[in-house]
C-alpha cells in the first residue's frame, strides 16, 4: 500500500499559518483548566473530608457524577443546554474553558483527597493541640505537604488534559488538533496533517512527561 506521503507538507508554513493559533488555545486552555481544576477539587477534597453530611454528600454526587460521565459528552451538553437555559450562545472557547474546569476539578479533587489522607495524622493532632483551627491546620500543615506529595500525580494528571483539550473540536473550537484538520482540507492532504498532528502530540506529552518523572525522583530524594 502506497502512501503518496508529500514530506513538503512538513514545513513552517504549516504551523505559523494554522497550528501555532491552536496550540496557543490548548495550552491556555491546559493552564487554566489545571489551576481551576485545582483550587475547585481541593474545595471538593475538603468537603469530603470535613465529617459533614451536608458538606460532603452533594461534593460525593459531584465528584463521582462527573467521573462518569465521557469528557465529550459534558462538553457537548454545556455548549448546546447552557445557551438555551441563559437565552444567549457563549462562545465555544468559553465554552471549553469552563467545562474543562468543572470536569477536570472531580480527577483533582480525588487526586486531593487521597494526598491529604497521605499526611500522618499525628502531625494533625499537633496541630490542634497548638490551637489552630481546622483551617488553620488545613492551610498552614496539610496542603503543602498534600501538594507536594502529589505534585507527580498532578501534573500526569495535567498531561492527561492536555491530551483531552482535542476533543473541543466536537463545538469548533481551534484547537491544535483543529489547526492541524483546517490545513489538511486546504492543502488537501489529510494524511499529512494527522500524522503531524500525532507526532506533535507525541513530542510535547512525551517531553512533559521525561520531566515528571525527573521531578518525581527529585522529591523522592528530599524525602
């Protein structure tokens, strides 16, 4: 089976006139997904673990309501229900910002809880017995020690998003994926552009991930 490959499709016209717009949107979107996504699972994590029904019920029904369901789909029902129940369209990139966010915040919010859990709860204990309040404690004692014992998991689970953020192009929004499919059909060569579109994919989840584990090993080391 002959491919046909034409290798000058490859070229930096490709990204600057099409990809770079995309990728631009893909990492902002990876960005602001992951601190949303963060700061909102953390809440999530704390209100599973505060002991109160009334607290960690509906964040339980969250949680395990939006694990699952398919990313796609969530992405779907915001962009075409939202607009209906406001009266007007928001916008697809709006659109995968804030779904993104309220999707991404269950994964974190388990990654979250189960850092948390990881502290010892002697060190919880001290801090009560010096008075601080359970926000205090939380703030001040747990989190940078939840943070840091999950970083890794974080940012593995920042690369999974990443990786996600292509499935925007089910509402049109230009994403690197969607850069890479427009200059397929205008040059006529959709082979082309979804191989580069893999090794692209490839090269960047790969490079984040070498680093990862490098950090990994670090913070293993100053344990």
């Amino acid at each position: 089976m002959n491919l046909n490959i034409d290798w000058s499709f490859f070229s930096w016209e490709l990204f600057s006139n099409f990809v770079l717009k995309g990728l631009y949107f893909s990492l902002t979107l990876t960005v602001i997904a992951t601190i949303g996504g963060v700061l909102l699972g953390t809440v999530l994590a704390l209100m599973r673990l505060s002991g109160s029904r009334l607290l960690g019920v509906p964040a339980t029904i969250y949680v395990n309501g939006m694990r699952s369901i398919p990313l796609v789909m969530v992405i779907l029902w915001f962009f075409l229900l939202v607009p209906l129940i406001i009266g007007r369209p928001i916008g697809a990139e709006v659109s995968a910002i804030i779904t993104f966010v309220a999707f991404e915040a269950a994964y974190f919010s388990e990654i979250m809880r189960a850092g948390i859990q990881s502290i010892p709860r002697g060190q919880v204990f001290a801090g009560q017995a010096m008075g601080m309040t359970y926000g205090q404690n939380m703030r001040l004692v747990v989190l940078p020690q939840a943070f840091r014992n999950m970083l890794p998991v974080l940012l593995t689970q920042t690369i999974i998003l990443f990786q996600d953020t292509s499935l925007v192009y089910a509402i049109g929004a230009y994403d690197m994926l969607k850069g890479f499919e427009i200059a397929g059909k205008n040059y006529g060569r959709p082979i082309e552009s979804y191989l580069a579109a893999a090794v692209v994919y490839f090269i960047i989840c790969f490079a984040l991930s070498w680093a990862v584990k490098r950090l990994h090993k670090k913070i293993a080391i100053i344990r």
